[in-house]
C-alpha cells in the first residue's frame, strides 16, 4: 500500500499543476467576470441589509405552507442551514474535480462564471422584488417583539457599508420574495444537471432540494410564496441565459487539453 501511495503521488501532483496552470490562464482572461461577479454577491448583501431598516413587524400573513407543514421551531432551524451548507460545500467541491480525476467535462473558471452569471441576473429580480413591497418577516427574530424586528437608523456609514456583520447576515429581515438560498440551491442543481455525470446524485441533488424547501418553510424562515417564486424564477432565468451565453466548451470531447505526462 506504502508503495501504491509512492507512484501514485507525484503522477498527482503533476496534474495538479497542470490544471492550475490551464486555470490561472483562464482566470487571466476572465478575472473582470469573476471580479465583478463576486462584487456584486456584496452588492445583493448590502442590499439585503438595507431593506431591514424598511421593515416592519406585524402578524404573519396566511400561508397555506404554514398550514400544511408543522412547525420547526426555532431550536429547529438550523435543520434547512445544515442541508443548504451540504449542497453548497458539495457542489464547490465538485466544480473543482478536474484538478483529481482523468474524467472531466468542465474548466473550473469558465464554469464559475456561467455560474456568477446565473446568481447575479437571479438576485437583481429578488432585489427589485424585496424592495418592491415589504412583507412582515415570518422568522421567529422578525416578528413584533423581538430586538432584531427593527432596526434603527445607522450610527454610521462604516454599518451599513459592513452590513453590520455578522448580525446582519444572521437576523436579517424584510428581503423576503423571493429566498436566496433557493437561487443558490437549484442554480447549483440545474448547473450540475447540465455538467455533472452521474444520474442518480443529479436525483440526488433535485430531492436535496425538494427538501430543503419543506424545510425552510418548516422553519417559518419564508412564505410558500417565496419559494414557489424562487423555484420558476430560477429555472426561467437559468433557461434564458443558456440561450444568450456561448457554451462551455467539453473538455472530454477536446483533443486540445493538455494531456497528462507518462
């Protein structure tokens, strides 16, 4: 086994740097994509925050999710987090495959900014929605009572701009219709669904998301309505914008890839 390990580690770590060196080169040309991409994951949060000043408790509207599933409770809620950190960390995980195993359909960096792509024409609908009309967060720290209900006005620029971390992450309110933590669930579903190989985790994947689903409204974190928009937005949006962006190019299918050396 000793040996195995032996031979096997430098063929590794040559293709290790192999990929990464296909990759920085990849990463030189599309850094401006990247770079605004992950700017504009700011952006969406401080937007996020800022509408938590425009919120207002009261009682929470009928909700025929509410209705339907049982309540959580809120010693409960990190239930729909912990199957969101899954999929999240699993998904990254995956897009970064091609620096391990032979088989590989994607570059890393062109794949991540399909998927920036997606996040961002996502959350400028759920920006425009959020602020459009504010609904009263059905969240146990959200509703009438609760210290983090409302927020007063900022002492200073540097809390708004810092989007008062992390409490501002943790207990925000009022960016409601739709959830972003489906915009990046079945943006990461539908992404594998196209690129991934293997039949029965893309199953797998949709069932994940299914459930997380029942989960957050189990969590009274979202209205129904949240998520139902979030589930046709997304796939919509996704739709549209694979018509629109040139298509990645198949690196099993490339005869152009480096190859490994013997």
């Amino acid at each position: 086994m000793p040996v195995y390990f032996s031979r096997k580690a430098p063929k590794l770590w040559r293709k290790i740097c192999i990929e990464a060196s296909i990759e920085v080169s990849l990463l030189a040309e599309n850094w401006k994509v990247v770079l605004a991409g992950l700017v504009f994951q700011y952006i969406h949060g401080l937007a996020a925050h800022g509408v938590h000043y425009l919120h207002r408790p009261g009682p929470t509207l009928q909700d025929v999710g509410f209705l339907l599933i049982p309540e959580l409770g809120e010693d409960k809620a990190y239930m729909s987090e912990t199957i969101f950190v899954f999929i999240f960390c699993s998904f990254v995980l995956w897009t970064f495959h091609p620096f391990f195993f032979q088989s590989k359909r994607i570059y890393t960096v062109l794949l991540w900014c399909r998927i920036l792509a997606y996040l961002g024409a996502c959350q400028i609908l759920r920006i425009m929605t959020f602020y459009a009309t504010q609904l009263p967060g059905p969240n146990y720290h959200c509703r009438e009572g609760s210290k983090f209900a409302r927020l007063p006005p900022p002492d200073s620029a540097l809390e708004v701009i810092f989007i008062n971390f992390p409490w501002g992450v943790i207990y925000g309110c009022g960016d409601l219709i739709f959830s972003s933590h489906m915009i990046f669930t079945l943006v990461f579903v539908l992404t594998y669904k196209k690129y991934g190989t293997i039949r029965y985790l893309k199953q797998f994947a949709w069932l994940l998301a299914l459930i997380q689903s029942l989960l957050i409204i189990a969590s009274r974190k979202h209205y129904t309505v949240d998520i139902v928009v979030a589930w046709y937005t997304v796939n919509l949006t996704v739709f549209f914008l694979d018509k629109k962006l040139p298509e990645l190019p198949d690196r099993s299918s490339s005869s152009t890839s480096p190859r490994l050396p013997p």
